[in-house]
C-alpha cells in the first residue's frame, strides 16, 4: 500500500536513509492503529506521540 509519494522536479539528491526512516514511521503508526504517531526526525525507539486535540 503507498501512503506517501514524492516527486521532485528537476531531479535533486536524496538519502536513502531519510525515505527508509519515513518508511518505518509510516509502518509504526499503522502497526499502532494511529494510537501512536511519530514527530518529525522520528527514529525507532524515540518518543512517539498520542493524537489529540493537543
């Protein structure tokens, strides 16, 4: 399933390891049902976040 696309135009340099890091963000949040979200910069095994209100 893609949650997510990006496409840069003209073609610039990405890392690898920001798309991967996104990647496992994207497979927490739906291993937690959304009960877990990620910040910005999240790695595995960082604080993660509660959605609401706040």
């Amino acid at each position: 399933m893609i949650q997510a696309m990006e496409v840069l135009t003209p073609p610039v340099g990405r890392k690898v390891e920001e798309s991967l890091r996104q990647i496992k963000a994207f497979q927490h949040m739906r291993k937690t049902d959304g009960a877990e979200v990620t910040p910005s910069g999240w790695e595995p095994r960082k604080k993660i976040l509660k959605p609401g209100d706040e």
